[in-house]
C-alpha cells in the first residue's frame, strides 16, 4: 500500500502504480485535493445539537430550504427545550420549506425527547469525551439517526471529531471510481470508504476527502453527464474509460 500521511499525500504518476481500493482511495485524495485547495475551511461552527437538527431537516431537501428552515426554528424557539415542549404544529410551520415537514416535525421532537432523557440535558457536547466510534454509536441508538446523520454530526459541527460523512455527490464518484461497489448504499457506504483511508488521519484530513469528493461530484462527476473528458481521476476510472470507450 502507498505510504500517507495528512501532510503529504502519495505522489503517484499512473493508474499502473496503485494496488488495491486504499491506494485508490488515497491517489483519489491527493489529486482532488491539489485541485480543490487542501484544507478546506469548515462551513459550519454549529454546536453539535444545532449540527443534528440541521441534518435531519437537510434529508431530501436542497441547502438553502434546510438553511432557511434551521433559521426560521430557531427564530421561532430559540432555545431546543422550547422545541421539545412545542406543538407539532407550531414545529411543521416553522420548518414548512423543508421536504415532508410532518414527518420531520415530530422527529426533530422525539429526538429531542430521547436525549434529555438519555444524556440528561439538552446537548451533545459530552460527545467530545468519547472516541468517534463511540460517539457515533451513541447517536445512532435513536431512530432516524444512520451513519450519514452521525458523521456529519462529528464532522461539521464544532466536535470536530473524526469521521467521514458520505452524501450523493461522494457515494456517486465512489461508486464511479469502483471504490465501492455497484449495489452498496449510501449506509454501508460509511464505513467502507472510511476503511480505506488511514486508521490515524485526522478529523481535517477526513473532512478534506468527504469536501473534494463531494465538490468533485458538483462540479464535474455530474449525476446526469459526468465531463470525464476534463476529470483529472479519467486514467483511474472505469466509469469514465468505459463511456469515453478508452482501455
Ligand atoms: S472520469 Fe468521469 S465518471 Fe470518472 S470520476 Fe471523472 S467525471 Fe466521474
């Protein structure tokens, strides 16, 4: 396997080089991160509460509706307590822009029910005295609550723990790529990719890989026509070998 640390990626010339999904996997790292400008700055300082809630309200729904509808609860409840005690619908109003805010109402209030209950107050933050395994362990013991929802919790918030949170954009490029295989879901997806990394990377260096896939997926691996011709990964991808008919 090639040698990597966070500081200095494989330097690798051809496809010829690689042995195997981890050197895949880090070659990948390393040239979508000379193009996208490693470290990418976070985009978020959310507590790790606020990180939740926003997660769950993003499912299905574009950035800008979740973002607005994050704003418009908090606007409404400015503390998670008075969400916890609102009427359901009171929390479907505020949040009325978001992809089935029925469903999503008395899910964010359950949640909240179960942590209080569980941790015995209204935060996560005791999270960042427990390994990430465990911690993600801890999060996904509520319904509604997968890999996806744990890692972004660690990740983006202002945790910073390690973990590598998958979306559409990433589990597609992957799958292009063959970094996963074909019938692998977004889910299992998690703790695949993340294997393929290094056990010591740190929570930057992983956030890193899930920004560039996930940039890499919007920019150029589009779900509809991918520009293979312009991708900087073509000599590594069967995907995009096959569609430009190249060996
Ligand atoms: S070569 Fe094409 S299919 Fe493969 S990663 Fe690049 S854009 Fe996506």
């Amino acid at each position: 396997m090639l040698a990597a640390n966070d500081h200095s990626p494989p330097k690798v010339v051809s496809a010829a080089e690689i042995d195997g999904a981890g050197d895949l996997a880090l070659v990948v790292h390393a040239r979508l991160c000379a193009v996208y400008k490693c470290p990418i700055p976070y985009f978020s300082e959310k507590e790790p509460l606020s990180e939740l809630i926003s997660a769950l309200l993003s499912h299905r729904t574009r950035n800008a509706a979740s973002g607005k509808a994050f704003k418009s609860l908090r606007a409404r409840f400015p503390t998670w307590e008075e969400v916890m005690r609102a009427d359901l619908s009171a929390i479907e109003e505020a949040i009325a822009g978001v992809t089935w805010p029925e469903l999503k109402a008395p899910r964010i209030r359950e949640i909240l029910t179960a942590i209080d209950a569980r941790a015995g107050r209204l935060s996560l933050d005791f999270l960042a005295d427990l390994p990430a395994e465990e911690a993600r362990r801890w999060l996904e013991q509520f319904p509604g609550i997968g890999p996806k929802t744990s890692a972004a919790v660690l990740a983006f918030s202002s945790l910073r723990m390690r973990a590598l949170p998958v979306d559409s954009h990433h589990h597609r490029v992957a799958q292009r790529l063959g970094l996963i295989g074909p019938k692998v879901d977004v889910g299992p997806s998690h703790a695949i990719l993340r294997a393929q990394l290094p056990a010591d990377w740190s929570a930057q260096a992983l956030y890193d890989n899930h920004e560039i896939l996930m940039l890499h997926g919007q920019k150029v691996c589009h779900h509809r026509s991918p520009a293979c011709k312009a991708c900087v990964l073509l000599d590594l991808c069967p995907t995009g070998r096959q569609r430009l008919d190249r060996p």
